[in-house]
C-alpha cells in the first residue's frame, strides 16, 4: 500500500506514544484504530439523537396539555 509523510507536533506524538495499547503498534495501526472507534462512536451518537427526537414530540403531548395546566392553578 502507498504510504504517505505528515507532518505532526512534538505534543501530538507524545500523545500518540502514550496512548499505544502495545509498545510497537505503528501509529498507523493506532489512527487506524482510533478512527474506527470514532466512527463507532458518531453512528452510537446519531442513533441516540434519533431516539432523542422521536422522545421529544412524545414528551410534548405528555406534558402540555390541559389537565396539567389546570393543576397549576389550584
């Protein structure tokens, strides 16, 4: 496969040496990980703002509506 050089701070390699989960993992193996999670993530993520929509318009019939309003004014 062609490979390619990026240029990348001192901090980030650091970061990336430290969070290695075996002491000779490339880090091209460990962005390749960390991009899969990230996009594990992001799918877990658009499911959970998915459910969060379907909830609100439920929510709203439950909580605005007149029998509520009423108790509010005893």
């Amino acid at each position: 496969m062609p490979s390619t050089t990026i240029q990348l701070d001192k901090k980030l390699v650091n970061s990336l040496k430290s969070v290695r989960e075996y002491p000779r993992q490339t880090y091209n193996e460990l962005i390749t990980h960390m991009v899969d999670v990230f996009k594990e993530t992001k799918k877990k993520n658009q499911y959970d703002e998915f459910l969060h929509k379907i909830q609100q318009q439920k929510m709203k019939e439950l909580w605005d509506n007149k029998e509520d309003e009423a108790w509010n004014n005893v």
